[in-house]
C-alpha cells in the first residue's frame, strides 16, 4: 500500500524545485507576490466584517426609531 505525500511534503519538494528553476530575485518577487495575495485577502476579509457591522447599526438604528 502507497501513502499520499502529506500537504507539508508536498510544499517542500515544490519549494525546492523552486529553488533549483528560479534565481534567487524571481524567489523573491513570488514570495513578495504571494505575501500581497495573504494582505490583500486580509482586507478584504476586515472589509467584509466592518460592512457587517455597519449593515447590522443602520438596521439596529432604524429599528430603535
């Protein structure tokens, strides 16, 4: 019986190959491009949430008149 790679192992071989296809500054740029995918996400998500919590005042406020 064959184990499928776990996820953490298959990262490592991907980052390794990356290693060995990249230059050390096109390493650099998708880890930068990758960390402003995770930011952006990320406000996105405290958009979201403050939108919520807007939407959910204007009705509490409407419903207090």
């Amino acid at each position: 019986m064959r184990r499928e790679p776990t996820m953490h192992t298959t990262l490592r071989v991907l980052e390794r190959l990356e290693g060995l296809l990249l230059s050390g500054e096109q390493r650099t740029a998708r880890r930068n491009a990758w960390n402003a995918v995770l930011e952006d996400r990320r406000r996105a998500r405290a958009r979201g949430e403050a939108a919520a919590r807007l939407e959910a005042a204007a009705t509490g406020a409407r419903r207090a008149t």
